[in-house]
C-alpha cells in the first residue's frame, strides 16, 4: 500500500477529525430554527433543548479521557481511525432518532467520536511535523472544524426548505434527517484514507520500533535520506528525550503529578477551559437565538455569514501563528473578545426590552425594530467576535497544548487538556438556554469577564513556544524565566544539525539492519 509522506497533506487529512467536531456543531444550530425539528421532538426549549446540546460534549468528555490510552497503545493513527469508526455509528443513531431519547443516544456516540479526535489529531499532527511549521498544520484542526461548520451549516440550510420550508407547520423530518446522514461521509473518508499515511515516528521510537521511526523521519523531512543532518539531529534528540524519560522511572501518571508537568498540565486544561469561556460555542450553537433576538427577519441566513467569517479567517491565523507566536494571539484574542462582548450585551441592556410574543419560548429580551441600527451593532459585534476568535484562540488553543508535553505523558496530559474542554463545552451547552433566557443580555458581560480573566492568565502563565521542538519544551518551562518575559530563540535542534553537517557530531541508528550503523564520520584535515 503506498504511504504518503507530504506533511502538509498528511496534517491536512488528518484535521478532517476535526471537521467531524464542526459537523456537530452546525448539525444542531442549524435544525433549531425549523418547524420539522420542533414538532417531532416536542418543541425542545431551555433545559430539555441543552440537554440535548450538552450530550454530544458530554460523550466527547468521555472520548478525550480514554483517548489516550488507545493512542499510547495501538498508535496515533489507529486512535483517529477508530474515532472515525465511531462516528459513523453515532450518525446512523442520530439519523434514525425516533424520539429524544435515540437523538442523545446517538449525540453520546458522535461525542465519543469527537473526543478521540480532538485530543489525538493535534498530537498527530505535531509530532509529524517540523517546529518551523508545526503552528501551522495543527492550525488546520481548526480550519477544519470552522470547514465542518460551514458545510454542515449551509447542507442544514438547504435542508431545511423541504416540505414548505422551515416555517410550514406540518414540516416533515427531512430536514434534520438528511444533514445528519450526511454527516456519515466525513467519517468513511477519514476511515480508510489514513491507512496511505504514516505513523508518528515519535510513537513509533516510544515503542522502540526505531528502524521505522527514522525510515518515517527520513521519508519526512530528509526526502528519504537516513542520513540527512536534520534527520539525523531529530533522531538524536528523539532518542536523548526518551532515554531521559526511562531513566526517571517513573510512570507517566506518575510524571503528570510531578511539579515541573503538573503546572503545564494545568495550563494545558486552563487554555482549553477559557477557549470554551470566552463565548465562541455559544455563538456556534446558539446564533439563531442570538440574531432571532437582535430583531433579524432570516435570523438563519445571517447566522450563516457568522461562519463564512470563522472559516476565511481562520487562515490568516494558519498562515502566521509560527511567525507572530502563540503568547500574542492568546493575550490580543483576548482583549478583543471581550470588548466585543461587553459591547453586545452593553447595547442589548440599554435599547432591549422583554420579548412581547409569550408564545415565544426561546428569547425573553428582543431589541424592539425601531432600533435598527442597534440591531446592526449588535449583529456587527457578533462578526467581530467571532474573527477574533478565529484569527487567534481557535488554532492557538489546539496547538499549545499538544506541544507543550514530552513523549512519555503528552498523549495523557493533551486528553486531560482537552477533557477540559468538553467538560465546559458540556454545562455550557446545557447551561445557556436558561441563561439566554433568565438573564438574557447579562450573560455578554459574563462572557466577556470571563475573557478578562483569560488575558491575565495568559499573561501570567503562558511562555512563547514557537520555533522549539517538542523535545525543548522542558527547557521552555524549567528555565525559570517568567512567561511574559520570555522570548523566540534559537533551536537547539538547529546547532545539532550544524554539528553534524561539519562532521563534530557522529550519530548511530539502525536502518534497514539490525546492527547498528555509525551514519557520520568526522571530516579529517
């Protein structure tokens, strides 16, 4: 079978797990403003619409924390097949869902799904990838996941026009059945397409399989070469990290609770819990609602402009994250969520007032139509928000935590990371019908403290990383240096391929033989 050894394609493909989050995403937001959806699941509204909401992250919690133990055992690639697998049950469930019971069901299973990609994808994808790119290819998590929105969303769309449209009362299920089969596609492409990639050579080094690892190495990033300086210089510092971690003997439960991993444990959790808090899912699952109560007659098409704005700007972000850094995008992202949220709820508490139609049991607070231009600000502010977002914590969150661990926890440490993150996606999911319609406008200036909050943290706690390895990020974090003065700087990575392509270093490795083979000699004079 031929292998694939392209970086960008590989990672690419790969993020196609993260399509299957967005596909969620939109498969819900999209339904809710549809007479089909209302009438057969018995006009779900508040608790029992959250609670449907809230069950596809609750399975995700679930399939984050036992991800890693799949990846550690059967590989990174098997765990994001067997996620995909997954998915494809989940969406056969939610497709046939004859009741609420068999749609949460089959949200539960999808979640699982999700939970096992979000966590492996980004490990996947870093420890393919060289550090000079490695913020750009686990960017396309995100890229792929706004993709999966968008598409969905706009399927869900055309969807929702069959039999009279989503206002004719006697609407049939179509509407929601059709998006939700579709959603089986992603999941077989993903299935059998990563059988044509590699696996992780640092995975397959853990498991000291090291011919193949630098066969993967070489195929990567030396044209394949075994002898390349850089692959070389990678192999090395893969060997020396994972010595270094054997020689600790400890566990790698044991080593999360050690001080120096504890703290980028927490900080990992930490930036998946705030990318959570800041608002943007609420925007994702909820902005029908939110257009609905600014007073916007298609509140569906002008929600679809809001994930036009994820996907396009998602790219700048892809393109500059490893030339700008990390610490930027987290601290700016920040600042500007929350300008733009306390904005919203500012002008929503000022010309709001409560919602007149009683019959209407999604929005208590309406902006009245003679404030139109209020409306527009408010529906500005949303765009804004979310391109805020997209440009900075939306690939930011995914790729800081999946490099800021060594081998011998990373794929645990990243589940419990993004284990935080389902585990907030879940209440919030479940908690922001209620909110939206007990405190209506408030809930902007909850969301945009909570951003505040999130700049502090940052600033606080989170050094830059860009241009490291992932084997150098104990010495990002063990030097002692402050997060907000620490800067770029060179790769050790960089002067060990020097050494090596002027003859001071000698590297061994196996390939192709059992025996060991010395692969540089020193130049003589």
């Amino acid at each position: 079978m031929k292998t694939f050894y392209n970086t960008y394609a590989i990672c690419a493909f790969a993020a196609i797990g993260g399509g299957l989050f967005g596909f969620d995403i939109s498969s819900m937001s999209g339904v809710l403003g549809t007479n089909g959806y209302k009438t057969y699941f018995g006009e779900p509204s508040g608790y029992r619409q959250g609670g449907i909401t809230a069950s596809m992250p609750a399975g995700s919690l679930v399939g984050a924390l036992s991800s890693s133990f799949i990846a550690d055992k059967l590989s990174r690639r098997t765990a994001i097949q067997i996620g995909a697998a997954i998915w494809i049950l989940g969406s056969i469930f939610q497709t046939a869902a004859n009741g609420v019971a068999l749609l949460c069901f089959g949200r539960v299973v999808s979640g699982i799904s999700i939970g096992i990609a979000s966590s492996i994808v980004p490990i996947y994808q870093s420890e393919i990838a060289p550090k000079e790119i490695r913020g750009r290819v686990v960017s396309l998590q995100q890229w792929a996941i706004t993709w999966g929105i968008l598409i969905q969303y706009f399927i869900q769309y055309g969807a929702s026009f069959v039999d009279g449209g989503p206002k004719a009362p006697d609407q049939g299920t179509a509407c929601f059945r059709i998006p939700w089969g579709v959603q089986m596609v992603p999941g077989v492409i993903l299935l059998g397409g990563m059988f044509f990639f590699p696996r992780s050579p640092r995975w397959l080094a853990s498991k000291d399989r090291w011919e193949e690892s630098i066969q993967v190495l070489a195929h990567l990033h030396g044209g394949g070469d075994v002898n390349h300086p850089k692959v070389l210089a990678e192999y090395k510092e893969i060997e020396e990290a994972l010595r270094f971690e054997r020689e600790q003997a400890e566990t790698s439960f044991g080593a999360l609770v050690k001080p120096r991993i504890f703290k980028r444990v927490i900080l990992g959790m930490s930036i998946q819990m705030w990318s959570q808090l800041c608002g943007m899912n609420i925007m994702m699952y909820y902005i029908v609602f939110i257009m609905k109560g600014a007073g916007i007659a298609d509140e569906l098409l002008t929600a679809s402009i809001q994930y036009i704005i994820n996907v396009a700007l998602t790219l700048p972000a892809i393109i500059w994250l490893d030339r700008f850094g990390r610490r930027p995008a987290l601290l700016i992202g920040s600042f500007l969520m929350m300008s733009f949220l306390f904005i919203s709820g500012a002008l929503q508490g000022a010309y709001g007032h409560p919602n007149p139609d009683k019959t209407d049991h999604d929005i208590s607070w309406v902006i009245g139509k003679e404030h139109s231009s209020v409306s527009k600000g408010i529906v500005a502010c949303s765009y804004l928000f979310v391109a805020s977002f997209a440009t900075t914590w939306g690939p930011t969150s995914w790729t800081y935590p999946s490099e800021i661990f060594p081998a011998k926890v990373r794929a645990k440490a990243v589940s419990l990371a993004t284990a935080s993150n389902w585990t907030w996606n879940c209440a919030l999911a479940f908690a922001v019908p209620p909110l939206l319609w007990s405190i209506n406008w408030k809930m902007y200036m909850i969301f945009g403290t909570f951003n505040g909050l999130a700049l502090i943290h940052m600033f606080l706690t989170a050094p830059e990383t860009k241009g490291k390895t992932l084997e150098e990020m104990d010495d990002v974090f063990d030097m002692g240096i402050p997060a907000w003065k620490t800067r770029p700087a060179g790769s050790r990575l960089d002067q060990i391929q020097r050494d090596i392509e002027k003859g001071e270093l000698k590297v061994h490795h196996a390939a192709n033989t059992a025996e060991t083979v010395e692969t540089v000699e020193p130049k003589t004079s």
